[in-house]
C-alpha cells in the first residue's frame, strides 16, 4: 500500500511539472514580445555571433551582450570561469578572448572539456573551491601569473558557497579585477527583458545575500541598480535571473 501512495505521488510530482512547462510555454508564446532587432549592424563578427546565440532564449541569454561588452572593456590577460555546464558564458568569453589575446580557464565539477575549442583555453573539472586552494601552484606550472582580471561566477547559487566563492577567489584578483555574478535574482518564476518566463528554483537569495554578507549592506535585487561600495562599483540587472558586475574602483 505504502509503495502504491508513492508511485502516486511520484506521477503527481511528474504532472506538476508538466504542467507548470506547459503553462510556461503557452505564457510565452501569447506574451512574449518580438525580439527588437539589433539598432545598427554591428562589425565585429564575434559581437553578431552573441547576439545569433542570444537569440535562444535561456536562464542567461538576456546577459550575454553585457557579459561580452563587460569583458571586453576588462582588456583582461586572464579570464577565470566557475560553471560551465552546456556553455552560454563560455561561448562568449571565448570570443572575448580571443579579441584580448587572454587566457580563459573554466572550472566545473562535471566534465566540460568539449565546450570550448579556444587554443588558449584549458579546462579544470574540479570543485571551485578546492581548485582555489590550488591556483597559486597550478598557474606556477602553467607559466601563468595567478592574476584575475576577469572572474565569471556561476555555480551553485547556494549561499554558503557563494561566500566560499568570494573569500576563496577574490584574493587572486588582479589590482583591478572585474568579477561577474549571475543569479543574483533568481526565482521560480523568471522574467527576461522581452517579457518571456522561465522556471527557476527558489534559492533564497543565496548569491546576492552572500553579496550582502560581503558588502555589510542590503541590495533590493529586483531593481536595477548601480553605486560604490568598499572600493568597488556595482552594478545590477535584475532580468533574466539578475546579473551583478563588480569592477574594483580604487586600491585592493
Ligand atoms: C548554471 S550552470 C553554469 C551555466 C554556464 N555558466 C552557462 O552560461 O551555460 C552551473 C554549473 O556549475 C557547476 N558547479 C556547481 N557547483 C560547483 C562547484 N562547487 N565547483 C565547480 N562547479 C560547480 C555545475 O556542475 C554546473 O555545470
């Protein structure tokens, strides 16, 4: 009997989730806007490429622009990337890159090796955290100085994690490292700039909370927002699950 209720129950939680895509779907094909077409035909090749991938709706597609034009004005010799799963950020790193003559490292607990095929990309499957504790000796052997100039976040989202991240990493900054955090307004329910939804996941806040820990302030995530803060400019976008740029602004 026991084993009946919890099939029962399993098929429930199956139908739920259906469902709930289901109504996602028919939300987004009656509300979802056009997409506007890029104001002008840009030059750069890579920057159309973006833009192509962007066209896919995802949890990070509205950030991908910003992500590249972010990385871009970084001028960054080194790019370090936690989380790379099927590799939207990656795509538009690699392209930053390449423009910057940079080194781009991804780091991921899954195997991500065939995501990129940048030359001067290497990949590391390992957690973040322990990968952190090894970096100083590991870019000793790779001939690379242990300087981040860019730095993308886009783990777990968990809180407790997420402060990891930030007190394990940010040592290696470079004098004036950029870091990007995505998730800094995730929910179940999230909205892209184009008024298309996504389902998300309830995190409680656990990457812009760890943001607050660090900062000793509160952010309202759901407002775009800008300003300094310890010797660092932030700024926000709350679209597409939130997307939080931190550019050191004076001294380390
Ligand atoms: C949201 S996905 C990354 C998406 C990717 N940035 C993109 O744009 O397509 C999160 C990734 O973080 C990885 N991850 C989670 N916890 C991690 C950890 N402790 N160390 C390294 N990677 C982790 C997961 O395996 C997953 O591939």
């Amino acid at each position: 009997m026991k084993g009946l209720f919890r099939q029962a129950g399993k098929a429930l939680k199956h139908l739920e989730l259906v469902l709930i895509l289901r109504i996602r779907d028919i939300y987004n094909i009656l509300m979802a806007a056009r997409r506007e077409p890029p104001a002008f035909s840009s030059e750069l090749e890579e920057f159309r490429e973006i833009w192509e991938r962007a066209g896919k709706r995802t949890d990070i597609s509205d950030h991908l622009i910003t992500l590249f034009i972010e990385t871009l004005m970084q001028k960054p010799r080194l790019i370090v990337e936690l989380g790379t799963r099927g590799g939207d950020s990656t795509f538009v790193l690699e392209r930053a890159a390449k423009l910057c003559r940079a080194k781009f490292i991804s780091v991921d607990i899954e195997d991500c090796a065939q995501v990129s095929k940048y030359p001067d990309w290497i990949f590391v499957q390992k957690d973040d955290i322990q990968f952190a504790r090894e970096f100083k000796s590991w870019c000793r052997t790779h001939g690379l100085e242990p300087a981040i100039d860019l730095l993308f976040i886009d783990t777990s989202h968990e809180y407790n994690h997420t402060l990891q991240e930030i007190h394990s990493w940010f040592p290696w900054l470079a004098e004036r490292g950029k870091v990007l955090f995505h998730d800094t307004n995730l929910k179940y329910f999230n909205f892209r700039n184009d008024h298309s939804m996504d389902i998300g996941w309830n995190n409680q806040r656990g990457v812009i909370r760890a943001l607050e820990e660090y900062f000793g302030c509160q952010f309202n995530e759901k407002h775009n927002f800008t300003g300094v803060r310890k010797n660092w400019l932030i700024k926000h976008w709350p679209n597409c699950c939130g997307l939080t740029v931190l550019e050191r602004w004076g001294r380390k």
